[in-house]
C-alpha cells in the first residue's frame, strides 16, 4: 500500500497548488490567532481587564458582543468548515477509502480518548460531566501555525495528514455539537430552517453557480435557525454542503476541469482570508482572556481543567498514536512520506492543540463565569503543553530519521 500522501499520484512534489495555499494560509492565520490569545490574556490580567470583560458584555443590537462572536461571526467559521468537509470527501484527501484510513482511525481515537479520559477525572464532579467533549477536537489554523514555525524539519505530508485529521475531527465536532448541546427546539423556526435548505438544493441540482442566492438564502438559515433552538453556528454547515462543488456536483470535473473556478471553491478561496485572519483572531481574542486573579497553581487540578488539560495533551497523543501505530503495523496504511515515528509522535502531541473548537464548545457546555474560567485554563494549559511538546519533539528531530517508510 502506498505511503499516505496527497491525492496525486507523485510524492510530495506532486502536492498541488491548492492544497500548499490551503496549508500556507492557515499556518499564517495560526500565527495571527496564538497572537490575539496572548493580547487577550495580557489585557484580561492588566488595569484595563474591567474594560475588556465590559466591552464584551455590551449589547450591539439584540445580542450581546460576546454573542454576535460566538454564534453570529463563528457560522461564517462554521460555513467554511463545512465547504472544506464536502471538498475534501469529494475531490481531496479524503476522496478514497484508501486515503481515509489512517486519518480516520487516529481522528477517531484522537476524539475518544480525551473524551473517556476527561470523563475519569472529571465526570463524578456534580455539573462536570457536561464538558467531555471538549478535549475532543484539533485546532487546525493553531496546529499548522506551529507546523510553520519548523519550515523543512516538518515534512509536508505532516501537514496533509494533520488536515485530514482535523476536518475528521471538525465533522464530528459538528455532530456532538447537534446531538448533545441542543437543549430545546422550535419546530416553527426548524421547519423554515428545512424549507429554506431544500430551496438551496434546488438551486444546486438545477445548476445555479452564482453564490449570491446561497448566501442570500443562508443568511435566513441562520437567523431561523438561531431561532429554532439548535446552534446557529450549524446553519454554516448545512449551507456550505448545498454549495455545488461543480456543475452537477460532478467531483470528477471539479478536481481535472475547473474545479478552482467552482462555486465551492470560489467560495472558499474568498472566505479563507477572512476567517483565518479576521473570524478566528476575533474569537481567540473574546475567548481567551481568563484574570489570573485569585488563581493557584491548585486551581489547575480542580476536576474541569485537569480533564480538560489531561485530555488534550495525554489522551490525544495517546490515542492518536496508538491507533496510527496499529494501522500503520496492521499494513493497511503507511507513515506519510518523509516521515518516521519521531515526526508521527510530534504530530499526534500538535493535534492536542484544541483551543478554538475546545474554547467554542467549553461555551456551550458550561455558563457560569467561574466554569467558563475553568475551562479557558484548561484549554490553555493543554494546548500549550501540546505545542511547546510537540515543537520540540519535530524540532529535535535528527535529519536522519526522516525516512519514507
């Protein structure tokens, strides 16, 4: 079986355009978002901490800043995750069985692990066990940020690989987001929600590329949708997969044809700039200012953040890498190309980088301030541990062992 690589049939020469774009914009938005975490927690511990809890709190219309973040800005997020699953299944990295494997299984692993782990340090606590999902998902635009920062000590099938597993992970994010963070609905809103989907695939089927109608229309999505109860930000998603991909929704044609002239691609290509450096930096900013004050370093074993920190750190490295080793030894996949173990284990510590779909969740599972502070340190404890760890593992890596095993 081949070593796991891009969809071309060459190795890493072969890596196409769009995919070392893809990789280079969000390494660069990566950056921009470890910068606006670092400001918000210098801001949130210095004299104008009150000003930036205020400012937060103030109300822009009918919702609150906080809120116009988190469910207004974050579907845009949302909306590009959701275009980067449907491309990647139909004409990218995870377009074949073959190619799914390895990604998959860790992704897979990397999401149970955490969860379980998080559920025997934290779940006996009275209200805690709301939070087990969130030591289960990869920071992607974080992750290959840090990637960036190695140049050539990273092989670049390292980044194909950590994508896949991140899009994986943000599928199932999605999904537990659905399932378990719901609490009422409204059918009213819901069934307009639906209506208006089934217009969007409409227009889909009957061959409609202008990308103004899907924007039109899912702006209503939205706004029934964050009536209906579930998650506005899901309304991004569900969207982004009645974006056609091409005419027809012929991924064949799409991928050799004018794929990067498609509605899906157009779409995404415009909306990657804004989310990388405008929506995500935003959201860490809102997101990541947690006062020190007050805080121990005993604050850190209180059962949420200690779950949340052990579940990002040990139980994703562990997961993932347990289950690419039996993947990889069971012969169904091989290492990605140019890589040994060393660079394996440094990119099963960067996928316990959680910080913006942990953050967004920890916001959905617990409200009250003191919860929400307990959850920020956790995240910020386990992702830093994960970077600094996994930095310097693919850091010290000999050249040696880069090997395309």
């Amino acid at each position: 079986m081949p070593p796991f690589r891009t969809s071309s049939s060459a190795p890493l020469a072969g890596m196409t355009r769009f995919i070392r774009e893809f990789t280079a914009l969000e390494a660069a938005g990566g950056i921009v978002l470890m910068a606006a975490a670092a400001l918000a927690l210098v801001i949130a511990n210095s004299p104008l901490a009150s000003t930036y809890f205020a400012a937060k709190a103030t109300y822009v219309g009918p919702l609150t800043v906080d809120y116009w973040v988190n469910d207004g800005l974050m579907a845009v997020f949302f909306l590009l995750v959701g275009l980067e699953v449907k491309r990647e299944f139909l004409v990218g990295e995870l377009a074949s069985w073959e190619q799914r494997i390895l990604p998959g299984v860790a992704a897979i692993a990397g999401i149970v692990t955490p969860a379980l782990l998080y559920i025997l340090i934290a779940g006996r606590t009275l209200g805690a066990l709301d939070g087990w999902a969130i030591p289960a998902a990869t920071d992607i635009a974080f992750a290959l940020g840090v990637l960036a920062l190695l140049g050539s000590r990273a092989p670049a099938s390292l980044k194909v690989l950590l994508t896949a597993i991140a899009v994986i992970d943000d599928i199932t994010a999605v999904v537990i987001i659905a399932l378990f963070y719901t609490a009422q609905v409204a059918l009213l809103p819901l069934m307009l929600a639906v209506l208006a989907l089934v217009v969007l695939i409409v227009l889909n089927r009957r061959g409609v590329t202008s990308l103004w109608p899907y924007m039109v229309i899912g702006a209503l999505v939205w706004v029934a949708v964050l009536n209906s109860g579930v998650h506005a930000t899901l309304a991004g998603v569900a969207v982004a997969l009645t974006v056609p991909i091409g005419r027809g929704e012929d991924a064949a044609q799409a991928e050799t044809g004018d794929g990067h002239h498609s509605p899906l691609h157009r779409l995404e290509h415009g909306l990657h700039p804004l989310v990388a450096f405008g929506v995500l930096p935003i959201f860490g900013f809102a997101n990541a200012g947690v006062s020190f004050a007050g805080l121990s370093p005993a604050s850190l074993l209180a059962p949420v953040p200690l779950g949340i920190a052990s579940g990002l750190f040990v139980g994703k490295q562990v997961g993932i890498m347990a289950a690419a080793a039996l993947v990889i030894r069971a012969g169904w996949a091989n290492l990605p190309t140019g890589a040994g173990w060393r660079q394996m284990y440094g990119l099963s510590l960067l996928c316990g980088i959680g910080f913006t779909m942990s953050l967004f969740i920890g916001a959905l599972a617990f409200t009250g301030p003191d919860a929400q502070d307990a959850v920020k340190l956790g995240v910020l404890t386990g992702s830093i541990l994960s970077a600094f760890l996994g930095f310097l593992v693919l850091r010290t890596a000999k050249p040696s062992a880069v090997t395309a095993e």
